[in-house]
C-alpha cells in the first residue's frame, strides 16, 4: 500500500504525502480552520507509518508563539481515522502581549477522519 496522495478530512483541511519510502512519509498539511494557529500555512509534515497504521506530524513558530500537532491513526474502509493533539506554547492577549500558556491551557485534541481526492 502506498500512502502518497492527496487526503482531505471533514473540515476541508489537507495532508499531502509526497513520499513514501521504506515507513517515512514526507508531504506538507494545510489546515482549513480559521481558528486554528495554523490557518493560512502550508507546513512541511513528516511521520512514520507500520502496515496499515500512520504517524504524522508538523509545527511553527515565529514571534513568541509555538504549536506543534500530530495525528496518529489507522487506514479502514479507505478511511484514514485519527486522533490529533495540538500543544501550544503561548497565546497573543487582548494587548497583543505574549502570555505562556500552562498545560491545562495548551493542549487540545479531537478526532478527524481522512479520505484519499487524489
């Protein structure tokens, strides 16, 4: 099986895998959530993948802010299920000054399904 292709999940957000060599995957993820830290970039993404099981991950940062995600899931049904969880760092106030964020504040996590466009 190779995972190279477009995949897009239920909000509209895109992973492309460009790359699929010998369990490394290599590709770039562009989210289509305005809300997100990472809305408006195209980021590079890496992960790894064991028969029909996948890892992939990507991240910024840049002005006091950093976020990183990784989705980890399983191909069924030429669905890709998975699981994500997003920690960031740091948040802009009301004032625009960087205010760090601690644990309970800086990580989110849910579930998204992937399907192969192309």
């Amino acid at each position: 099986m190779s995972w190279t292709g477009t995949w897009r999940n239920q909000y509209g957000s895109t992973l492309i895998i460009v790359e699929d060599r010998d369990g490394l995957i290599k590709g770039t993820f562009k989210t289509a959530l305005a809300d997100s830290a990472f809305y408006g970039h195209e980021l590079r993404t890496t992960g790894v993948w064991f028969n029909d099981c996948i890892n992939f991950a990507f991240g910024m940062g840049g002005g006091g802010l950093t976020s990183i995600c990784s989705f980890t899931g399983m191909l069924r049904e030429n669905k890709l299920q998975t699981v994500w969880h997003v920690v960031t760092s740091a948040k802009a106030g009301h004032s625009g000054q960087i205010e760090k964020l601690g644990w309970p504040h800086s990580v989110q996590t849910n579930a998204d399904t992937f399907e192969r466009i192309g």
